[in-house]
C-alpha cells in the first residue's frame, strides 16, 4: 500500500496561491525577510500577505487541512513564532472602516488604525471611545463596553459573527483566548464632544518655578482634561499644552487657576477648539491595531 507523506512546503504555497487574491512568499524568495519582518523566535514556512478576510479565511483552512498552524501578524505590533510549520497571515491590508451614521456603529478591520477610525467618524460628527490604558480587547484599544459584534474566522476556515448572544463575546471582550482568529469588529460610536485646547509658552529661564507650579496645577485637573509639558524644538522655551472637554470658559478657567499656581506669565497664549481626530493626527500617534487570538 502507498501512503501519501505530508504536503510539501512547495505544493503548500502552490495550494495557498491558487485560493487567494493576496501574496505567498517562502524562505526561498528574496523578499521573504521584509515579507516576515517584526517576527521573532522561529521563520514561518510561508507568509500569507491577505488581501481580505476571503484569503485570511482559506489560508486556515488550507493550514488546517495540511497540519499547519497559523499566526497573524498585525502591522505595528511583533509576532511570536514558536513552532515550526507555521503559516504566517499578515493582515495589514485588512484596513478597512466603515461607518454607518444613522446606527452611530463603525465596523473596523483588523488592520485598521485608531487613526483610520477617528478620521472616519469625524464626518459623521461621530468619535470613537478608547479604553483605559493598558486595557485590551482582543488588541483592540477600544472601550470594551461599546462593542457589538466580532468577525471571527474559525479553526476550519468558517467566518462567524459572534455577538453577544453567543458565550464567546464575552471572552473576546475580556480579551481571553478567541475560538480562531478575530478578523473585525463593530463598535457603538458616541457624538462627538466639544474638545477645546490651549498652548502657553514660557521662558526656560522660568523652568523650576513653571515646572514645580505645573505638577502641583495638574493634580488637580478634572478627568475630562490632560496636560503635557515640553521644551520646544528650538530648547529656547517651555510650552504647556491642555485639553480638555467642554467649552473655552472651562479652560479659561483652568488656565487662570494655572497662572495663579504658577506665578509666572506666559510669553504667548492660545487657546481654540479642535476635534479627537485632529488631535491624533497632530500627536503622531501610531496605529492601535487589534491582535489576532488563535
């Protein structure tokens, strides 16, 4: 009797190519390196660069069907690999966010970032909410409690939307172990609050008495405010930054309690409204993308 042996790497990869819309690299392959970046511990067997859940959803099944395990790697973030025969679906350009303004839901990608949302809701006069820091669901920087739904692709390849008549929503909020891989999810949106920020400058020359005056000011800040302060490029002053929900008067407030603690004038001060998006884009901020539990 003749018994067939495990699939090669090489009728894999044909496999996988021949059911996607997306790349395959190998090891053999020059960009397999770029392809694989930002994964330590053991070279995967093949990189699946996706192109939509469709290529995400065949290539487990395809993994699962050939004795392989898979590992999601999402953009911005480093992925472990601790076996080998292991498939590696890069999910990056599952980017996608779409917002539905009558409902206040936006249905966001893996791949997506926090920006991609914001800016996306921002027309809507819609934001999104943020967890506390250091609180995950699923990867997802998002308030858990506003979640409605994830899109989730099973051990067998099978797309499933698990919402919260299903036992597994509450494990993927908590952040626990998911029944195969999150792909997206939908979330509540909120109106967007009035954001308004002030810029006050100082001279360096200032910096104990500003410094020891901001720490004692700050404490006593209001939930719905943050503050930072920071040298400018130029070393040559001090600029003091808050915002804060609410309307100029509340900050006109908070920076005249400030000027009192302080005991020094600024050199300039603005003040003006703005949104969470612009505030983001403004800050640099990197992408908050949700990680993939196998």
């Amino acid at each position: 009797m003749i018994t067939a042996g495990p699939l090669s790497t090489t009728d894999l990869a044909a496999a996988v190519r021949a059911s996607i819309r997306g790349d395959v690299v190998t090891a053999e392959e020059p960009s397999f390196a770029a392809a694989a970046f930002g994964v330590a511990g053991i070279a995967p067997e093949l990189v699946v660069v996706a192109a939509d859940v469709t290529d995400v959803a065949r290539a487990v099944a395809l993994a699962g069907r050939s004795g392989r395990r898979v590992v999601a790697q999402i953009t911005g973030r480093r992925t472990a690999v601790t076996a080998e025969r292991t498939i590696l679906v890069v999910t990056r350009l599952l980017a996608s966010v779409r917002v539905d303004g009558d409902r206040r839901t936006a249905t966001v990608g893996i791949g997506a970032s926090w920006r991609q949302v914001l800016d996306a809701a921002e027309p809507f006069g819609l934001t999104a909410l943020s967890a506390a820091a250091g609180s995950r669901t699923s990867g997802f920087v998002f308030a858990a409690d506003r979640i409605r739904s994830f899109e989730v692709v099973s051990a067998t390849g099978d797309r499933r939307l698990v919402g919260p008549d299903n036992p597994d929503f509450f494990a993927l909020r908590q952040g626990r172990t998911a029944p195969g891989l999150v792909v997206a999810m939908t979330l509540d949106l909120v109106v967007h609050p009035a954001l308004t920020v002030a810029e006050l400058s100082f001279a360096v020359a200032d910096a104990p008495r500003v410094l020891d005056g901001w720490r004692r000011w700050s404490t006593g800040l209001p939930r719905t405010a943050v503050t930072g302060l920071a040298a400018a490029p130029a070393g040559d002053t001090l600029v003091l930054r808050l915002a804060s929900l609410g309307d100029r008067d509340r900050v006109r407030s908070l920076l005249a309690s400030l000027r009192t603690t302080i005991g020094v004038a600024p050199l300039a001060e603005s003040v003006g409204s703005t949104t969470v998006a612009q505030v983001v884009r403004a800050a640099g901020t990197g992408p908050a993308r949700p990680a993939l539990a196998a």
